[in-house]
C-alpha cells in the first residue's frame, strides 16, 4: 500500500475533535463490552483492519469472551450468546455502517425502545457513527497495524 498522509500531523484539529467525540463516549450511557461490540461489528463490515485489532483486544480486556468476538460476524445466528439488548445494538450498528440500504430501519428503532430510552439510543447511534468515522480515517490513510493514530 502506499504510504499516506498522517492525520494527526495533517490535520490536528480535526483529530482533537474525533478523540473529543471518544470523550463522550467514555462518560456516557453505554456499557464498555457494548462499546466494543459496536466498534469491532462496524469495523467487521467496513473491513478494517487496524481498529478490529484493537477493539477485539480491547473487548476482551474489558470481559468479553473470545467466544462472543469470534462469533460477533454471526451474531443473527449465534442463538442466545448474545443478549436481546445487544442484537439490537447489533442491528443498529449493522443498518448505520451500511446506511446505503436504508440506514437506520423503523422497525430495529422501535425495537431499541424496547430496552433503551432515548439518550442512550443517541449514545448508540453516536459511538456507531464514531467508529465508522475512525474506520474511514484509518481506511483512507492506510494507517499500518500497530502504528498511533492518537
């Protein structure tokens, strides 16, 4: 791959403002294991390498089990090792990275109602949209595994 420009050097502000987003994220109404779902899923879909490393390992540093990382690719059909409230964080993830079908559906929203109030379905919603912004980040600048983005 070609080497590319660093966004950190590039661009300082506009990396301030992503990691300000992480900020909230940290602090907010989301489960760390949650999190961590949503950032490998969305990273899964987007084929991104760089933060699926980091976020399976961070997963599991922060209590996930290898097994529910392994089989988050088949989470539809893992039957019960994922609980209702994470499918649909799940499914909110999916329909948001690949918001070229449709984006987020009325049926998976109302669904999120179910188990969720409205501030955290914003606090879902956003840490699926941070991670894909970090996605496309490191995608677009071909930042290698295991280098500093931060």
């Amino acid at each position: 791959m070609q080497k590319r420009l660093n966004i950190k050097t590039v661009a300082p502000n506009a990396l301030k403002a992503m990691v300000g987003l992480e900020t909230y994220l940290s602090q907010c109404s989301i489960a760390k294991t949650t999190k961590e779902l949503i950032k490998v899923r969305a990273s899964q879909i987007n084929g991104c390498a760089f933060c699926i490393n980091i976020h399976t390992q961070d997963a599991i540093k922060n209590g996930e089990t290898n097994q529910r990382v392994f089989l988050l690719t088949a989470w539809q059909e893992a039957g019960d090792i994922f609980t209702e409230e994470e499918k649909v964080v799940l499914a909110i993830t999916e329909e948001i990275t690949l918001i070229h079908q449709g984006g987020l559906s009325d049926d998976t929203y109302t669904n999120a109602l179910q188990f969720f109030n409205e501030a955290q379905i914003a606090d879902i919603i956003t840490a699926v949209v941070t991670i894909n912004l970090w996605n496309r980040i490191v995608l677009s600048t071909h930042l290698p595994i295991g280098q500093s983005l931060a």
